[in-house]
C-alpha cells in the first residue's frame, strides 16, 4: 500500500491565490517529486538549442536593438514564458518572477493581512474561489464564482492572476474597492473590503445536541500545516464527550495540504479503497491508501458546497467512495488537476500542472465537481447581494427592481413575509419593512434608504449564523440521526 513519502512536500490542488498584504499567499502546496538532477537541469535552462529557441533569442535581440524604445531583457525573457504559459490555456500554471515567487513562500502556518478571497483566473477573468470563512471577503458577502472587473475602479482586463493580487493586497486597516459580476444579476456590485488579518485557525468544532444525541461537529476552512494535528485534537475531544455520530464540514474550504488530508483520511477512512489516486500524462495510477483498518464505530457525513474545492474534494470524495459516508449540500468547485513547483536558478519558480488526481472509484471531477448524495440548497436569502443605492436614493411601493427582490428575501431572514420575492415593492413588502425598522429602531417609512438597506443585511448575516436557518447541517443532522435509529 503507497503511503505519501516524508520527502512529498505537498501536493497543489490548485495555483489559487489568497490575497494578502505581504504578497500572494498560496492555498496550496506542492508535490517536489523530481530528483535534484533534473531540476537543476531545468532550473539552469540546460536545454539544447534547436532552431525555436534559435529563434526565440533572434526576436529578443531584434526587439532589444530596434525597437523604438528601450525594454529590459528580463521583461522580454519574462513576457515569452508567460506567453508560453498562456499557449497552455491552463489557469493553474503559472510563472512568477523572483519578488512575486518570494512572496508566494509563505507559509499558511503563519498569519497574514489581507482580505481573504481566494482566486484564480477562470479563462481570462479573475474569479473568486471562496472566500474564507471569518475574513472581511467573506463578511462583505464575496462568493464563491464572483468575477472580479474592477479593483479601485480601474478593470481588471488584461492582468495576470499576481498583476490581480499585487492590487488587491495592502495593509491592515486600509481599504480595497473591488467590483464583482455575479451569476443571476446584471449590475456591478461594488464591495469596499477593509483589510485586515486573516484567521489562520482551521478546524472549529463543537458538540450538537438533537433530542437525545450527541453528535459532533468538525469545521475545516482550509487544510494547511496544522490542520489534521487540530482535526485530531478536536476529534478526539469529542470522542471523549461521548458523540454518537460526526458531521464534518467542508463547506466554503478552498483546499491545502494533501498530507492534512491524507492524515485525516487515516483517522475516519478504513485501508479497503485509496483516498486519492495520482494520474500521471502516460495514464499510470498511483494510489494513496490510509493506514486505518476498519470503519468508525458511529456515523459520519460531510457537507459541501460550490466553495468546497481541491483538498476539500478529496476528503469530500474519499469519504464519500472510500468511507461510504453521505454528502450532502451542493455540487462542489470541480479541481482536478495536480501542479509541481520548479524553481529556478534566479529564484523565480514555475508551477505546472504534472499530473490528475482521481477519486477511490477514478473519478475525474476537473470542471464537473462532486455531486451530493443528498441535495440541500440553502434558503435564497444566503445568496442575497448587498443593496448599495446611490446617494438620496430610495426605493418604495410600486417600484420593480432587482435590488428590491434582494431586500424581500433578507426581510424573510429576520422572520418577515414580504409576501413575494420578485422585486415588485408590494404594499405586504411595505408593511413588512415598516415592522423591520420599527423593531430595529429606524424611521418607520417603508421605503428602503441605504440605512435600512444596511441593517437588513447585518440581520441577514446575523440569520445565516443561526444553525437553525442552516439547511444543509439540519439535514445532515436527520441523516445521522436515521442511522442511529
């Protein structure tokens, strides 16, 4: 049976960044799985000439030499490798330079400042992965799949994923304007993110008491370098509490470290199927198996999502195929690919993508994600837009708008009947919102200002952090407690 080797550095699930002040913070890490001597040899560029690369120094030179105005060598050496790089139409490969590669370096292990998003080109267009769980990304409502167009107003057209990153990163406490396209709205939603540290803390747990079962509950937002030592702590505690059953949570997880989740996977999947299989460009397989014999004595499910990528879909996947276990939520992210980190002799580092990882059962879930065993939506107003209206702007009775919609679905999160959701501004929608200010002690003049519009979001908010507006983790609650019956 292949156990990862303690000379894996790790495995990248995907070149996604996280934004941060100090430079571009890497979800994930990488397999270094080539000997020294051919690394060096790549790094060193010891390559033999031929007539590409011929023609390669021919243009450099001619552009050097004649071009109307003078350019750097190392712009022009860089600008042919990510054009290269580009040939590949693969957003998970990617060239840095030596500053934005020593930025890259730092550990997850360590805390950091930023906004929290992580992000990736989808196509030509920065997207957002999943923001992370706790950050200023996450509280100002960025979702998984949001299309960044804008960072203090000025487009995102045109740059590289760093170029993306170099702009959005900044200081504790200052403030980034991002503009985002969101599927389902035809407006710019415009987000003023102050940054701040990021939580670096990646497992939160807790025991759910339902009726007269002890279930426990294991968060994971992200799988970095002390993740499956905290699942374990965490774990074990709430054995020791007596829990009959375990929820693991993998919403909102952009991904990490494949030893994080190999170690996890040796604690709740048995050594019958692989955790995860590697699949080189020739077609060879390599599988990865826990070290566990048999099967925890109690229940186990798992929740997902569209921000459950990568790492978390391995776990998701092995618990699932390998563990036999439900999971419910929704479809997942879709990463399937695996990418190797080649330094280079200047200290600037390419990351491509090697090779494809599968699930026990050679699953490829690139661009296709894992489905659910039970499918559970969330109530609407979980992906309800934040309303910014213009300056005196208000909205009141017989005005139709999709801004409206969104204020009816948040008036139904603080307990509300607008009586529809379609943006028409009903007179039930006025007696609701004039009931909303009334009990938030804001002028009561059904109509919706901008103050209004604000503490309908924070009640929102305030809403999805209720475990009983949470309709994925009540299933998964049910679905444990049939098992138990």
């Amino acid at each position: 049976m292949k156990k990862f080797s303690g000379k894996v550095v790790a495995l990248l699930m995907a070149i996604s960044l996280i934004v941060g002040a100090g430079g571009s913070y890497a979800v994930f890490r990488f397999v270094q799985n080539q000997s020294e001597e051919k690394t060096a040899a790549v790094a060193g560029g010891a390559v033999a000439p031929d007539q590409e690369t011929a023609k390669l120094k021919a243009i450099h030179d001619l552009i050097a030499n004649e071009y109307y105005k003078k350019i750097g060598s190392q712009e022009l050496y860089d600008g042919a490798i990510n054009g290269m790089i580009d040939a590949l139409n693969d957003p998970f490969s990617s060239y840095m330079n030596a500053k934005t590669a020593s930025d890259f370096t730092q550990s997850l292990s360590s805390s950091f400042q930023g906004i929290g998003a992580e992000v990736q080109m989808v196509g030509k267009q920065v997207t957002v992965v999943s923001p992370i769980k706790g950050s200023p990304a996450e509280k100002v409502g960025l979702k998984p799949k949001d299309a960044i167009m804008t960072i203090n107003g000025k487009s995102t057209q045109g740059l590289t994923i760093n170029q993306a990153v170099n702009k959005i990163r900044g200081k504790k406490g200052t403030v980034v304007k991002i503009g985002i396209k969101r599927s389902g709205t035809n407006d710019l939603l415009t987000f003023s993110i102050k940054r701040d540290d990021i939580p670096i803390r990646t497992v939160e747990s807790k025991m759910l008491k339902s009726d007269s079962n002890s279930i426990g509950y294991i968060a994971i937002t992200q799988f970095n370098e002390n993740t499956d030592g905290e699942f374990s702590k965490a774990l074990d505690k709430l054995e020791n509490e007596k829990l009959q059953g375990l929820i693991i949570d993998v919403r909102g997880n952009p991904g990490g470290y494949l030893q994080a989740v190999e170690k996890i996977g040796n604690l709740l999947i048995s050594s019958k199927k692989p955790i995860v299989q590697i699949q080189n460009r020739e077609g060879k397989k390599q599988p990865f198996y826990s070290t566990l014999e048999k099967k925890k004595g109690y229940p186990i499910a798992a929740l997902i999502d569209d921000g459950s990528a990568s790492a978390s879909e391995i776990l998701a996947g092995a618990l699932k195929e390998a563990g036999g276990y439900p999971l419910i939520g929704v479809k997942s992210f879709g990463k399937g690919t695996v990418q190797q980190s080649i330094p280079m002799t200047d200290k600037s580092e390419l990351k491509l993508t090697v090779d494809k990882w599968l699930t026990p059962d050679s699953n490829w879930i690139h661009k296709k994600g894992i489905k659910p065993t039970i499918e559970v939506k969330q109530p609407d107003y979980y992906y309800v837009t934040p309303i910014n209206l213009k300056k005196g702007k208000t909205f009141r009775i017989d005005q139709t708008d999709e801004k409206i919609a969104n204020a009816q679905k948040m008036l139904e999160a603080t307990g509300q009947n607008p009586g529809r959701t379609d943006g028409y501004f009903s007179k039930q929608t006025q007696q609701a919102l004039k009931a909303f200010q009334q009990k938030n002690k804001l002028p009561e003049s059904g109509e919706i200002d901008q103050k209004t519009a604000d503490a309908l979001q924070q009640a929102t908010l305030n809403a999805i952090k209720n475990q009983k507006h949470d309709r994925q983790l009540n299933s998964a609650i049910e679905e444990i407690k049939k098992e138990l019956n």
